[in-house]
C-alpha cells in the first residue's frame, strides 16, 4: 500500500534554495518565513523533510561542503603542498567573491555571527572547519616538499586563517580583483619560490 501524498516539491532543489538563503543571510538572520518562502514550501513540508531550522541547517552545511566548498576537499589530491595551498587561496576567492557568490562564506559567517540560541548551529559549522583543518595538516605532513622545520600543523592553521580572511573580506564588500592581490601576495610570502 502506498504511503501517503507524493511531494510536490524537489527537496534538492528546495535544499539549494535554502543553502542560498543562509548563506546570503546567515544561520540566526534567516527566518523559517524566509527558508519557506525561497524553498516555495510550507512549514509542514519543511518539517516533514528537513526538520527543525537546525536540522536543515546541518543539511545545508553538508550540501555546501559537498557543492560550492568542494574545491577545499579536491585541492588535497593537488601533487605538491604549495599546490594544495595555491588552490585553497584562490578557491576562497573565487568562492566568496566569484561570479554570483553571496559574499563570504557560510561556514565562516555562521562561527561569527551567532549568537547563544545558535549554538548547534556554531558547533557544526566549527566541526567542519575542524574537520578540514585537520585534513590539511594530515596532508601536509605526507608532502615532501615542505620546507625543512616547517611544522603541517602550524602552516595548516595559517592557510585557514588566510583562507577564513578572505571570507570576511568578501563579506565586507571586497572585489574579486581586491582578492586576487591579496591571495597573490599571500602565496608569495607564505611559499615563496
């Protein structure tokens, strides 16, 4: 027997509408009237299969870093560390202030700018930045090229603040061009050669 109505709605599609929102709003300046209203669903329909504000959140956390944050994971099978790194700066770049980008990006907006009721949603933003921080050092510790004394751990942290900078200075209305200076000159004094 045939379990109730069919949706009459693409939940991928709705999903990526919600991820625009966020992202262009961020977790805690983004209302379920907002998510129901670029998502074209109701508020049934988006508790039905999203759940909670937060449970759909952790799903378009998921989506973005799977989707527009892809870049991060593919620049680890880059075959050098500088390459690693020289895709990391510049995939921030074009990620937060490329052609139709929202600004910034969702997982930075959403560490800064929650407040005490956003909490889950802060702690799985920062568990995926963790989650790639990690991830970098681990790859940085296998690369031959680093120079002698360099610790992967430390220059992992460093790449993510860089990465994380440009973030924010997307969000604060930087140009892509503005960007690309700044991931220039930072590649030439962090990796010089």
């Amino acid at each position: 027997m045939p379990g109730g109505r069919p949706r009459a709605f693409d939940p991928d599609a709705a999903l990526d509408r919600a991820l625009e929102v966020f992202w262009r709003q961020g977790y805690e300046g983004t209302s379920l009237s907002d998510l129901t209203a670029a998502m074209g669903i109701n508020r049934p329909s988006l508790y039905g299969t999203f759940g909670n504000k937060e449970e759909l959140f952790a799903k378009v956390l998921e989506r973005y870093v799977g989707g527009p944050g892809a870049f991060a994971a593919e620049a680890l099978d880059a075959p050098t560390a500088r390459e690693v790194v020289e895709r990391l700066v510049r995939g921030a770049v074009e990620l937060t202030a490329g052609p139709g980008a929202p600004g910034g990006c969702l997982n930075v907006n959403t560490v800064h700018a929650c407040g005490p009721d956003a909490a889950p949603a802060r702690r799985a933003a920062l568990a995926c930045r963790q989650a790639g921080e990690v991830a970098l050092r681990r790859r940085f510790e296998q690369a031959a090229d680093l120079p002698p004394g360099q610790d992967p751990e430390v220059l992992a942290r460093l790449v993510h603040t860089i990465t994380d900078g440009i973030a924010v200075q997307a969000a604060s209305g930087r140009t892509h061009e503005e960007l690309t200076r700044i991931a220039d000159l930072a590649l030439s004094a962090l990796l010089p050669g």
